[in-house]
C-alpha cells in the first residue's frame, strides 16, 4: 500500500527563508515514484515556477531610486531656468572632447565616457568619481569663472570648463 503524501503545495504553504528551504528538502519524500509521480513533479514545478516570479517581483518593486548606480557624489540640484542647456564633453582615446567648453552660469555640463577603460573629471569644485565605459556624470555650474579639470587616473588628460555671467 502506497503511503499517502501531502501535497506539494501544502508543503510551501507561508513557507519563507529557512522554512522554505525545509519544504523543498520534504519533497524528495513528497514527490516519490509512485502511480502519481509525474503529476507531483509537474506540480512542484509549477509552485517553484511561481515563487521564482514573486520573488522576482518582490525584489523589483523594493528597489528604491538610491539603489540604482551612480557615479561620484551628486551635484547641485539641475537649474530650473528656462535657458538652461546642456553641454556634452566626449571622453574618448585619453581626451577630453571638447577640452575648451564656454559656457554660461547655470548651464550643466555632462562628461560621457566613450572609452574602454575608466576616468574621471576631477577639479578642486567638482569630482565625477569613476566613470566606467558608458556611464555620464553631470554638474551644474552656478558659480561665473574658469574651472581646469583632470583625470585623476591620466592626469595628462585635462580640460577647462568657462563660465561667464552671460
């Protein structure tokens, strides 16, 4: 006589962290070989199936927007004005590009690495952090004057930013 087992959705029920991992160890003993194997199996499937997709979910939507990744330390907040513009600098084969950008007070400069390999745009007011291949970093520049820049990993690499009062 074939010894009754419990199913295999009972054995997840509000099943959680070391609990779950229980009742996956229990299923050796549930699933079995018997007439109603297969089903079991294709059962257990399906209940792994669905807690591998909430789980999934549940993680997703706990994110929160300071886990997503950053470069360097944040700027001043983006000026509200209606003239604001934003200005690029191409990072690419160990050159800043432009390595002269004017601008005027309150523009946003935005360096993007097109290189391979990491850099940063470093000055005594400003520190993009380390940038890898693709990522951008922006700042705002409130203050009128020049500002020369580096990378601090290749410092014959530089640029200056101008800002006039405009």
């Amino acid at each position: 006589m074939e010894q009754e087992r419990p199913e295999v959705a009972e054995l997840f029920t509000a099943a959680s962290g070391p609990d779950q991992m229980n009742a996956m160890r229990n299923l050796n003993s549930a699933i079995g070989k018997g007439p109603g194997a297969r089903i079991s199996r294709l059962r257990f499937l399906g209940v792994c199936g669905l807690f591998i997709i909430n789980g999934s979910a549940l993680v997703g939507c706990s994110r929160s927007s300071s886990d997503h990744a950053e470069v360097g330390p944040r700027s001043e907040a983006l000026a509200t004005a209606v003239n604001t513009s934003v200005s690029q600098v191409s990072i690419t084969t160990l050159q800043f590009a432009p390595a002269t950008l004017e601008i005027k007070k309150g523009d946003v400069v935005e360096w993007k690495n097109d290189d391979l390999i990491p850099h940063t745009a470093t000055s005594s007011e400003f520190n993009s952090g380390t940038m890898a291949s693709g990522q951008s970093w922006r700042h705002t520049f409130t203050q009128a004057g020049n500002f020369p820049y580096i990378c601090t990993f290749h410092p014959q690499m530089r640029g200056v930013v101008i800002v006039k009062e405009f």
